[in-house]
C-alpha cells in the first residue's frame, strides 16, 4: 500500500469519525435545545442546618451557584427561601444568610454521606409563585396570537401610559419576571408577563420544537397589541435569556416595533451558534472522559441545521444589531454566565453603540445580575425607564 493511499483512507476515516460524531451531536443538541420540554426542577444541594436567619448548604461537588453573590432562591418539594450573601465557607459547605418565605422548613441532613437525605436547590428566580411574592396586585388575563390564547399577568402601575412586557427564557418560567417587578412598579409602569408557544398548557409551535425567535415573536406582537388595545402608549420589551431573541426578531419582523419605546435585554441567547460552541467546550463523547472537539461541534451544527432548519445566520441578532434596535437598549450581562457568553452583550454594544447600553455585573451567573446586586440593577433599571417616560 502506497504512502498515499494510505494517508487517503486516514483521511477518509477521520472524516466519516467527525460525521458520525457530529450525526450524534446534532441528535443531542435536538434532544436537549429543540424538543419541548417543561420547566425543570434540579436537586443536588443538602441542607447541613437552618435557623430563622441562616442555612449551612453542602454539595459533593463544587459548584458556581452554591456561593454565588447576592439573593438566590432555595426549594424543596414542600417550601421556598431565600438565601443571602455568604457567611462562611468550610470545604464544600457554605453558610449563607437565609429568609424563610413559604411552606415548611427545609430537610434538615444529618446523614455524613447525606446519600438518604432528601436534597434541596437553588435557582435564580427568588421568589417561588406571583407578583404577590414581592406585595403586588395582579390580575390574570389571556392575549392571543396566530397560535392561540396564551396566559399572562398584569401588574398595574400609576402610569396608564408606559407597559412593559416581559419574556422568559427557554424552558423558564413567568416567575423570572417577578425580580424586575418592584422597580417597574416604583416608576409608575404597568407589567405584563405573558406565556408563550412551548410552555406547559400552552399551544405548542407546529414544528413541534424551540424556534429561538423565527417564530416565537408572532406571541411577541400578540402580547404588544393587547397592551396597546388595553391603554398602552408606551410599550417596553424586555427579553430574559433566549426571550430576548423573540424580542430581536420581534422588532426585525413585526409591523407594530414602531410602538416600542425601549428594550431591556439580560443575559441575551441572541447568537445562538456562539452561545451552542459556548455550552459545548467541555462536553464529554458518550459519557467518556473524551472531550468533543470544535470541528466535531461545526459537523453537528452543520448537520442539525440540516436536518431542522436551525438557520444560525437568522438567529444570530447581533450580527443585524444596528438595523434592528432603534430605541434605547439597557442590557445586563454576568461575567461569570456560563450559558451565553458576555462576548455576545458586548459584540452587540459595538455594533449599535449609540443604542445599547452594557451593564456588566462582576461575578454574576445566567439571568442572576439582578441577584448579585439587586440595588445596583434596580437603580440601572428604573433611571432607563424614566428616561423613556420623560
């Protein structure tokens, strides 16, 4: 066998290796990203002990949430909590400040190996149910869309005039909204939280997947026209997450993005391509210790684009940035995001840079600036929307 025919079939296997590879990938990135799927409830932290005004959490192994800065919320199957800034910290344990809101207290483990105890969680939303949560009233109502009725809070404010709307991120909740709620309400602004296509008990897309905006901002103008049919003359779109690449596509898309006075935008999914390379730096190869390498990604995204018509070009927003944003855009962004990348906030304030406005939160996780720092985003927040009132 000549060197060159040899060198060919290297090549040719190292090539139909990265296919398979990527034909696997891409199978994975459907099962995780694009097929729809509640909101999910994780555990994986013990409580060590708890009083009225802290709480000793352990975990087996490290991670970023445990000791992360600020206001988190805490659940179990029968309560909710908040823990606060860190007291201390003894190997994996961490001592934190702690509010009890709702339901019984949490499981105490006094198991060393805490294998029989009953676990615990974190999660960045902070309060576990309604705008009540943070003493507001709210009304529940319905908008509708080409796909249906969709459900939504109202939170009425002094100001009959101004309205933001708030979307969730992939696979979140409403209750995502509930932080920004008290400062909209301080500035006078009505709020509207709406469900949208793929949330639970809601009408589901007809390609039966997550769209990352291509279709998703048809329930964004749904939401807009029963604001304005209901009082609005300002309208306020803010997008958590991958809801603000339903507010992108919303404002490239929609006949009624005149009417949008401004937009607020955290931890924006609105470069899919980077934020899935992002996601896919450290993952293993069927459960081995082998990384999947970048070229095996590129095949998977290749083919996933395929085989699903992710379409990365339409749903990377950044990259149109300046044509689509026309208003004020305030964006937060955590350094430490380990989902979406801060790059893409910070691409997306050098290509519109007399519109958006980055606020970079030191230290911060995915949709948690608000959490490390709520002060700080709230004071951000609510001079960006008296801005646009005035």
């Amino acid at each position: 066998m000549t060197i060159a025919i040899t060198i060919s079939l290297l090549v040719i296997v190292v090539v139909v290796a990265h296919l398979v590879g990527g034909w696997i990938y891409a199978n994975g990135f459907r099962d995780t990203a694009l097929r729809i799927q509640p909101p999910k409830r994780t555990y994986g932290v013990w409580v060590r002990s708890v009083d009225r005004r802290q709480i000793t959490l352990a975990v087996v192994e490290p991670r970023p949430d445990i000791g992360h800065p600020g206001t988190l919320g805490v659940y179990w199957n029968e309560g909710y909590g908040q823990v606060g800034p860190v007291i201390g910290v003894e190997g994996l344990d961490v001592t934190r400040e702690y509010i009890h809101l709702t339901g019984d207290q949490p499981p105490i483990c006094l198991d060393e190996s805490m294998e029989n105890c009953p676990q615990v969680d974190l999660e960045g939303y902070a309060f576990p149910s309604n705008p009540s949560d943070v003493d507001l009233e709210f009304e529940e109502v319905s908008y509708e869309s080409p796909l249906g009725t969709f459900g939504a809070w109202v939170v009425p404010g002094e100001s009959t005039g101004t309205w933001v709307i708030h979307f969730h991120g992939w696979t979140a909740e409403r209750r995502e909204a509930i932080r920004l709620l008290r400062p909209i309400h301080r500035v006078g602004a009505t709020s509207l939280v709406v469900d949208y296509r793929n949330d639970p008990d809601m009408p589901e897309d007809p390609t039966g997947r997550y769209r990352f905006g291509l279709s998703e901002w048809e329930d964004v103008e749904g939401a807009v026209k029963y604001a304005l049919d209901n009082g609005a003359v300002d309208i306020v779109l803010v997008g958590y997450s991958t809801g603000a690449a339903h507010v992108m596509s919303f404002l490239e898309r929609s006949d009624f993005a005149d009417r949008v006075q401004g937009v607020v935008l955290d931890s924006p999914n609105i470069l899919l391509a980077e934020a899935i390379r992002y996601g896919s730096q450290d993952l293993r190869f069927l459960g081995t210790n082998i990384k999947i390498s970048r070229l095996v990604t590129e095949f998977g995204m290749w083919i996933a684009d395929l085989r699903w018509k992710i379409d990365w070009e339409t749903t990377n927003y950044v990259q149109r940035a300046a044509m689509i944003l026309k208003v004020p855009t305030l964006v937060f962004h955590g350094t430490s995001d380990h989902r979406v990348p801060i790059s893409v906030s910070r691409q997306l304030e050098v290509r519109a840079p007399d519109i958006v406005t980055l606020v970079e939160a030191p230290a911060a996780g995915h949709v948690m600036s608000w959490n490390a720092d709520s002060e700080r985003y709230e004071r951000y927040l609510e001079n960006f929307l008296r801005r646009i009132q005035n």
